[in-house]
C-alpha cells in the first residue's frame, strides 16, 4: 500500500517543544550555585553558527509559515557557554544568548548523558555475519561503538528549556524553547562542543525492558547540525527511522542527509521499505497488523523477540503523524511500555504505555491502535516496516 504520508514541521516542531516540557528535569534555583570541584570537568559551548534562529510564531498556538498565510518571524541566534560537568554528569553553564543583536546574560543546568549512535568500521575490515531468525545482521571485526553526548538544560527563572547533543568531532547544538515578551518561541542553536564529547562519562544502566534490542539512536536534527538545514530536519522523521533499522542490520552509517537526498519528501512507510529494500539492502514488508489489542500487544512483542525492531507511525502528543523505532518492550502487570527511539526527542529514549489508563496523555491503545493515519485506515492495528 504506498499511502503517502505528511510529517508536518509543524507537528515535529511541536513534539520538539513537549519534548523540552516532558524529558527536561526539574532543577531547582539552587543549583545554579553549584560550587566547581576539583573533580569537575570543564566544558565550553560555541553555538555562533549564523544559521541559528528564533522562531517566533505567528498564531496563538503552534504554528509554521508552511500551513498559515502569515509567516513566522525568524531571526538569527547564537551563545557561547563555559562551565563544568561533575562526575555524575551533571552540567553547570554560564553565558550569553544573544538573539537578532541584543545579548543577555544566561546561567543554564542539567544532566548528560552518552548514547550510543552507530558503528565506525575500519576500512577494509572483514564482515561477520549473523543470523537472526532467518536475516543475515552484518557486523565487522574492529569496529568501534561510536557515541554522541546528549544533554538537557533549562534556566532556573523558566525562560529556557534546551536540549541537544554534541558528536565525537564537536559538532552539534541545542533547541528548544524560549519565552520572548511573554510568548513561548523555539529556539536552535548550532555550533561545537569538543569538550562536552570528551568530559561526559558513559554510565551503565540496567534496563528493566523484559527485552530491548541494540538499536542505533539517531536524530533527525543531524541535519541541521550538519547541513545547517532546520526545515528539512523538522520533517525527516521517517529517514532518520530508515537509518536506524539500516545501521542495526548492516553496521553502515547513512547520514540523514543522504536518505533525504534519495526521497526529498517526508517519508511514508512504504517508502521508507523502498530505501531498505533497494538501497540499504534490508529484506522489510511494510503493512498493517490489526485485530484485537492484546494480539497488536502481542505482534509487537514477536518482532522484538525475534530481533526485529521495527518503523511505527504514532500520532504524536499534538495529533499527527510521526515515525519512530521500536526496540523494546517492558512486560509487566503494572506499567507496561515498548521502549522507543524517537528522532525527535534527542534525550535518546523515549517509551509509550500499552493502555490509556497508564498514560491518558500518551499510549499504543489511544495513539497507535486506535489512530487513524500513518497508513492505518482500520483504527484497529498498528503500520509497520519490519
């Protein structure tokens, strides 16, 4: 079924912005007098690429200039921080912000984080290749796990909520949002950090998920950080979810620009089966799973035991369209949730309860199952490429 598929910008600009609101920890006052320690590690922000902006819109609700007749006022944006990040990874930041030529003095606190993003194979390295339920995963003698920094900052007056990652060579950036006069605007910031790649510590945490497969994250914002494009990055969603399942199958690193480059459109789940099949070479179906709750339950369960993370469109917490990956699932009498990697949430994680009464904001029952869109006509069932 090639049912073409819109991810608005306005959509994704808008799960940015919950994003910011859901995923930031709370930080009190307090901590932005956190007194520097001889252990404390020293980071420096230089977010002056021109190609930052504030966003600021032109309707009372979230909006961009693609679905209205007056457009969004954008003007330039740029920081530079320093500060210190302590052995738990926790981020203490001064600074300024300075927005169209007006500069203001910013104090900015959070929590890192290092994910895991993709595999670096030396050249000429011998493939591996392994079977998972009867599809060949390639991996390559000496390859390198490859990690980006993750972080997320707000202010401690509530103006600022931020968030974004930094890559082993520097480059990377922060959105969000910010208030300006009263309204909530979003805001991105592009530049380096060297520092911030260096000085975060890997952690290791131990997952609850009853079963969680190794899943690249990737973000969609790599192409602003990379190709100073916000536009495109705000809609590519679906390519960024077609990089992970390549990566985690093949061990090669598509940049997000590339997939955008062969489908310059934002990607349905047909298409995104096309780029597999015919450029990455990944054997995936796209279709859609219905029947009752606990058999989509289920289903969902199956592919992950099997070893197949899997594209899904959701309806975002604003109502439309979005793409994500499925890599794992947590099966309990209390709470249960698949465990995501969302393109958007740059945090690196993201899960979704099973039933409404878990979560009446966000859950499969309300948001996938009972969804209508994404290429799911039946309200009865979950779309997929897997």
């Amino acid at each position: 079924m090639k049912t073409k598929i819109r991810f608005g910008m306005g959509a994704l600009l808008a799960a940015m912005l919950l994003v910011s609101m859901v995923f930031v920890p709370a930080v009190s006052a307090k901590s932005n007098e956190k007194a520097i320690t001889n252990t404390d590690k020293q980071i420096i922000l230089n977010l002056d690429n021109d190609c930052g902006v504030l966003i600021i819109f032109s309707g009372d609700k979230i909006s961009t200039s693609l679905y209205n007749d007056v457009p969004d006022v954008r003007k330039t944006a740029i920081a530079q921080f320093s500060g210190s990040i302590d052995d738990n990874n926790f981020v203490s930041l001064s600074g300024t912000v300075t927005i169209d030529g007006e500069t203001e003095d910013v104090k900015l606190t959070g929590q890192a984080e290092k994910v895991f993003v993709g595999w670096d194979v030396p050249e000429g390295a011998k493939p591996i290749y392994l079977d998972i339920n009867g599809r060949t995963m390639t991996r390559y003698e000496d390859a390198r796990r490859m990690y980006a920094s993750f972080v997320e900052l707000k202010d401690n007056k509530g103006k600022y909520n931020l968030h974004g990652e930094f890559f082993e060579d520097g480059v990377g950036g922060l959105v969000g949002t910010t208030v300006i006069n009263g309204k909530e605007c979003n805001m991105g910031l592009v530049g380096e950090s060297t520092s911030m790649s260096e000085n975060v510590s890997l952690s290791i945490q131990t997952r609850s998920s009853s079963e969680t497969l190794d899943v690249p994250q990737r973000s969609q914002w790599e192409i602003w950080w990379y190709q100073n494009n916000y536009d495109v990055a705000s809609q590519a969603c679906g390519h960024t979810v077609a990089a992970m399942l390549e990566e985690y199958w093949t061990s090669n690193h598509p940049t997000i620009w590339s997939i955008w480059e062969y489908n310059s459109d934002p990607m349905s789940p047909s298409e995104a089966e096309d780029y597999l099949d015919d450029e990455a070479g990944v054997n995936v179906d796209s279709d859609v799973f219905s029947g009752t709750l606990t058999a989509n339950i289920n289903e969902v369960e199956d592919f992950i035991d099997s070893g197949y993370p899997f594209y899904m469109t959701e309806e975002s917490y604003w109502g439309n369209c979005h793409a994500v990956v499925v890599k794992g699932y947590y099966d309990a009498i209390i709470d249960p949730y698949f465990m995501l990697n969302d393109p958007n949430t740059i945090s690196g994680s993201n899960t979704i309860c099973w039933y409404h009464n878990d979560n009446t904001l966000f859950n499969f029952e309300d948001n996938v199952y009972e969804y209508v869109g994404g290429g799911d006509t039946s309200s009865t069932g979950f779309v997929y490429v897997a």
